[in-house]
C-alpha cells in the first residue's frame, strides 16, 4: 500500500484556483471516501498523506489562510479526549470535526430530552431518549466521516478516566456541573496531558487550561452545581465558551502556547466584560 495511496491521491487530485488566488491541488471528500474505501484506511489517513504530498483537502481549504498547512496536518494525526456531550461538548465536537481533529473520543452517558433543545446543538425532535453518544457518532458520518471518533455511552468516574485519557494529547472539560472537574483535572494530570476547561451559568463563564501539575478552576469552584440550575443556560453563552474552549485546544495540539495557561478568562455577556485572571 505504500505506493498505492501516493499514486491514488495523484490520480484523484484536482488543480484548481486557491481561495488565497495561487493555483494548487486539491482532493475532494468523495475522491478522498472512495480511496479510504478502496484502500481500506481511514479517511484521515489520506487526507494526511494527501497533505504530504501537497494536495490540499478541499474541506479544509478555508482553514489555510487561519491554519498553517503543518498545523492541519499535525490537527489530523491529533487525538483529544472530551468529557461531555451536552451542551458545550456538542458545539466543540462540531468544531472539532469541522476544523480537522483527526482523533476524537467522547463519552457521555446521558440521552437527549426536550430541555436541552435550547443549547445542545447535537439535540432535536429526532433525538428524544436516544443516548448522546450515539448521535455524536451519527453527526460525525454526516459532518465528517473521514475522522475517527470513538464514543463510550457511560457517565466516567475517577477509576474509568485514566483509560479514557489514555493516547490523547489534550483533554477538553465538557462536563454540566462541578462534581466530576477535579477528578478530571487531576487525571489529566496524571496523564501527562493539558486540560481545556469551560463552564457557565446564566450570561457569565470562564475559560481556562491547566497544564499538567498546575492549579485550575476545579480548585476554585467547589462541587455545588446551583448556579448552573438555578441561571441556566442561553445558547449564545454556551456556544461563546466553546468557541473559546475550541480555540485554546487548537493551539495546544498544534504546539503553540496557550494565553490561557495557568490562568482563566472570566466572561460576562450582559456588561460585555472579559478578565483574564491568573491561577
């Protein structure tokens, strides 16, 4: 298969006009699906090799200008292990799957009900009593069936985390509540591997990452999840938090420095007030 992947990928490669007005070439997802197929691999792993070669993913042709050709390449061949598939863990699963995190593992032992269609963007009508790792898999084939996605259907537990964490290079904090992030925090630790934590009640949250070793929000917060039942949460803070929460776990697989290290960005989006404060 060694020379049958660079000689597919060459085959099915298109020369096309670059969004940034070069011409280069390109692969699109159907060629891409038809030599996973042919070839019995992963998407991902033509889509890797296809960069190599330089031969662009289509898909990603709008993440060049942002995302460096060596950082989709390094997304690609990333893993990240996120906790929660509600309603922070559904927006960052989109954008995980949409900006190319070629690994992903989720777990979740919850299943969608009426209250979350006001924010959990993997929830519908359709979803109802269907567990939320199922739909995640379900997204994943219609959004990008390229990227391995991995889900386990079960609430985690300090003894099940560190077998969760095991191979990934990022841990992402997706929980609803407090009672399970500093077990979290702490495993991720004892894996080795940085943390992306959010949460938020009502208009008001915070992002942080906690390196391995250091202090994060779950040495702050407490267990006592009131202030997430009793605010709430609107859909726009949920997906501002992801959004942030998504960002900081690019940079940390891609190898660049997160500005949230150590520390946590507090939000507020009825003063419309943003305050990084160090841990």
């Amino acid at each position: 298969m060694s020379d049958e992947l660079p000689e597919s990928i060459r085959a099915h490669a298109e020369r096309i006009h670059l969004p940034c007005g070069e011409e280069g070439d390109t692969i699109g997802i159907t060629s891409v699906a038809e030599i996973a197929h042919s070839l019995k691999i992963s998407g991902v792993e033509v889509e890797a090799e296809a960069i190599r070669m330089d031969v662009f993913p289509a898909r990603y042709l709008r993440n060049r200008e942002s995302i460096s050709t060596t950082d989709q390449l390094t997304l690609l061949e990333s893993s990240i292990a996120m906790v929660g598939l509600g309603g922070l863990g559904g927006n960052l699963l989109e954008m995980f799957m949409r900006t190319g995190v070629g690994n992903i593992r989720a777990a979740d032992g919850d299943a969608f009900e009426d209250s979350n269609l006001n924010r959990q963007l993997l929830s519908s009508i359709n979803t109802f009593g269907i567990p939320k790792a199922d739909v995640a898999i379900g997204r994943a084939h219609q959004i990008n069936p390229s990227i391995k996605i991995e889900t386990w259907d079960e609430y985690l537990n300090p003894s099940t985390l560190p077998e969760f964490l095991s191979s990934a290079d990022v841990a992402i904090d997706a929980l609803g509540g407090l009672k399970l992030r500093l077990a979290l925090q702490q495993a991720a630790a004892e894996a080795n591997i940085p943390l992306v934590t959010g949460a938020l009640a009502g208009w008001t949250g915070y992002v942080g990452v906690v390196e391995p070793g250091q202090p994060g929000p779950a040495n702050l917060m407490g267990r006592d999840n009131a202030a997430e039942e009793k605010l709430g949460c609107p859909a726009p803070a949920v997906t501002l938090v992801a959004s942030l929460m998504a960002v900081e776990a690019v940079k940390l697989l891609s190898g660049a420095p997160s500005n949230l290290s150590g520390a946590m960005l507090i939000i507020d989006l009825q003063t419309l007030t943003f305050e990084r404060v160090s841990l």
